[in-house]
C-alpha cells in the first residue's frame, strides 16, 4: 500500500475532507466574479498554502464561474507539481511552468493577479540552507514585483509570515503595527529578515510605481496535505498520530501557538487578496485558537483514544538541523482582517480532527 503522503500527493481532489473544504471556502459572500475569465500566476503553487488557493480557483471553475479563469502555478519541481496536482493535469484552465524565480522571469501574455508564495518555510531548512531561504523572498519577490509592474496587474499578493514580528515581550495578541526582535547575525533569522524585505520590497513597488500589493503575515496554519515531515511540532504531532507513534516532546512544551485550520486560512488569503487595502498588511490566524505545545500533544493522544499513544515528555532535541525559535508566544491580533468580515471558525479540536482524518482516510 502506498504511503499517506503519496496518496494525498497524488491528488488531494480524492479526498473527502479537501472536497468539503473546498465547498466551505467557495461559499463565503467574497466577490468570485474578480477571478472569473482573469489568469492568476502562483508562485510556489505546490507548496503547503498557495496549492488550496490552486484547487480553490479550479473549484470555483467548475461550480460558479461560466467563463474560467487561467491559473499559472510556478514551481521548482514540475515532477512533484504534477504529483500534488494529478487531478488537474489535463485541465485547460491550468498551467504548470517549472522556472526559478530567482531568476529572471518572463511569462508570456496576459497576468491578472500574482500570488507570490514561494518560499522555504520549513524550520529544518534554516540551518542547512539560509541562503536558499531567503533568496525567494528577496530576489524573487523583486522579479514578480517587476513582472507585476510589466504586465500591470490588477492585485498583488505577497505572502509574508508571522515570524516578522520577531520575540516581542509580554505575550500580547500581536497587530500589524507592532515589531519585537530579530537578531540579524543568527541564522535562523533568515526566514523572518527575507520576509521582511519582502514586505519592504512590496510596499517600495507599492509607492513608486503603483503596483496594487497587499500583504498576508500568516501564523502557525495547518490541514490536509501538509508534508508530515515539515520539521514543525505540529506537522510532527501529527504525523505520529497517523502513524501510530507516541508523541515525542523535545522541549517543555511550554510555548503558546495559535493553530489556525487551512481551509480558514485559505479563506483569509483570499479576502485580502480580493477585498483587503493596497499597501497595507493583513495577519490570518486563529486567535481563540491558542495553545501550549504540551497541551496540544495532550488534546490530539485524548482526540484518538482508540490509537493508544501517549505523550513522552522531556526528551531533548538532538537535531543537528532543526533551530528552535525563542519566541515564547506568538497569537495574532486579527481585528484588521475581522473588518474585512473574515473570521475562523474551525476550533483547534476541529480542525486537527480534519487533519488526521484526511491523512488517514484512503
């Protein structure tokens, strides 16, 4: 029997779960009609967040637009592109085109929209390779940025991260506005100090040459289809869970997360996108969604009673590749995106109740 990431990678269409999803995220009262005979160029199209906004368009092609839009997925590996989206491939309404955006870029034809996602999110690359972490966010947030210039483009989105606001102190729900530490001369700040200049390079195109962007800063997001060995305590969380292993903390599990459902963030992508303002930058999270580590590990042993694993606490992490972050709590503040009228509604029991099941269910 093939493996539960085959599976899921061979077309997460297949997938009761993903199918749901899908309907719940294209009923919301958003203006669809913006996509409808539009082309949508993703970067990173494959990765975890931008492949629901993928199936999403594709979805709403076959459900509610008469006239259907073009999605352009760019990617590094058409191998594994073609895998994740085996249900599509002879679609006429989808295109994969395997270029780096690292490098210089040039599409042919009309571009309505750019969604820019490209990016090595995954705390195990930190380490191993920061240099191929942050060029996504620098270089190639310059070449969309200029392809988006070119083609003059009816909205930009950029995908930056929570981790831009860096260790702030006294665990607040953080707003866009605010702005904690991240030291420059530690590896691990690759990531957030690419996304940064991301954003600075995003807003640069914003006012000299009147580029529509608008910036998403997600939080920790998790759902079907997420790489089981993505490196983040959650992603591991669950994959020993589907894999009937005992959960193995490699820290006190003190640290509180917010854990906003896929299909909630999706969601959230999408609103701002469609509805937020040009030149400012929206946080998607699941604020009531906060929770320890521990408690986390605590509530998914308690979820699947029947699969008789336990948490083991305490055990250090000998990763040599894995750097842990030192911030202590990280919740947004999501009253900017609320105004837009988006709001999650998956709890955190919910929504991992979702994610096993979807790995599980083939």
């Amino acid at each position: 029997m093939e493996s539960v990431e085959c599976f899921l990678l061979r077309g997460c269409m297949l997938n009761r779960i993903v199918q749901e999803d899908l309907k719940y995220i294209t009923n919301a009262n958003l203006p669809w009609n913006y996509f409808e005979g539009r082309v949508v160029l993703i970067s990173g199209a494959n990765g975890f967040l931008p492949a629901y906004i993928v199936e999403t368009i594709l979805f709403l092609n076959q459900t509610k637009f008469k006239n259907k839009a073009k999605v352009i997925g760019v990617v590094r590996n058409k191998e594994k592109a073609a895998l994740r989206f085996a249900e599509y491939m002879d679609r006429d309404d989808f295109l994969i085109i395997d270029k780096d955006i690292c490098k210089f870029v040039t599409i042919d034809g009309q571009i309505d929209y750019i969604i820019h996602a490209a990016s090595q999110a995954s705390p195990k690359y930190y380490s191993v390779d920061p240099v191929g972490t942050l060029l996504p966010n620098v270089l190639g947030t310059y070449n969309l940025l200029e392809l988006a210039r070119k083609k003059k483009v009816t909205g930009f989105l950029f995908f930056s991260s929570g981790e831009v606001y860096g260790e702030i102190k006294g665990g607040a729900a953080i707003k866009e506005s605010d702005s904690g530490i991240v030291p420059s001369l530690e590896v691990r700040s690759c990531y957030a100090e690419g996304k940064r200049m991301g954003e600075v390079m995003c807003i640069s195109w914003f006012h000299q040459h009147g580029v529509p962007i608008k910036i998403v800063r997600p939080f920790h997001t998790y759902g079907p289809g997420m790489a089981l060995d993505d490196g983040r305590v959650f992603a591991d969380f669950v994959s020993d869970v589907v894999n009937n292993r005992d959960i193995i903390m490699k820290s006190d599990g003190s640290a509180i997360r917010a854990f906003c459902y896929l299909a909630d963030a999706t969601l959230g992508f999408l609103t701002v996108l469609l509805k937020g303002v040009s030149g400012e930058a929206y946080n998607v999270g699941n604020d009531v969604g906060k929770i320890s580590i521990l408690d986390l590990a605590n509530l998914l042993v308690d979820l699947f009673p029947h699969k008789k694993i336990k948490v083991v606490k305490n055990v250090r992490n000998n990763s040599s590749q894995y750097i842990a972050s030192k911030v202590t709590s990280n919740v947004p503040d999501i009253t900017k995106i609320y105004d837009l009228q988006w709001n999650p509604v998956y709890s955190v029991k919910d929504g991992f109740v979702r994610t096993v099941s979807s790995f599980c269910s083939y």
